[in-house]
C-alpha cells in the first residue's frame, strides 16, 4: 500500500486521519471524499479497509485502526448472522 516498506504515502495518512475523526467534514461525507482525496467514495473505502491490515497503519495510528478493525468484525458477525437467520 504505502510508499515504501513501513510507510505510509500522503493519502493513506489522510484517509486514516478522516476515519478517526481527525479531519472534519461539515458538508456531509460523499462530496467531501471526491473534493478532499480525489477518489471515488467505493475506493476510499476500499483504501480504507486495505489500511487496516498494515502494519504501517496500525503503527501510525493504533487506536483508531483497533477500532475499526473491531467495526469491521462486528460487521461481518452481523451480516454472517442474517445470512443464517435466511
């Protein structure tokens, strides 16, 4: 993902930044991604979500990667739940 080995690049640190909150969005978060990073809102979270198994980001910023690691479980324990309950 990152630059180089144990690094993250510029947009990385940003999207992990936006996801803990650090970086604010009064005009309400689809425009706001396209604006701010460039991207469409499906790769910001698939950047997101491919963050989230780096070691780099996890050194960058372990609290907020612990966190949405842990949503990310608990989302799939939800939806691995409706599966079944179909």
């Amino acid at each position: 993902m990152g630059v180089g080995l144990g690094e993250l690049s510029e947009l990385e640190r940003c999207i992990l930044d936006a996801a803990g909150g650090r970086w604010t969005d009064p005009a309400g978060g689809r425009e706001t991604i396209r604006e701010q990073f460039g991207i469409s809102v499906t790769r910001y979270y698939q950047v997101l979500n491919a963050l989230l198994d780096e070691p780099a980001a996890l050194a960058y910023d372990p609290l907020v990667v612990k966190r949405l690691l842990r949503q990310r479980e608990r989302d799939r324990r939800e939806r691995s739940a409706r599966r079944l309950a179909n």
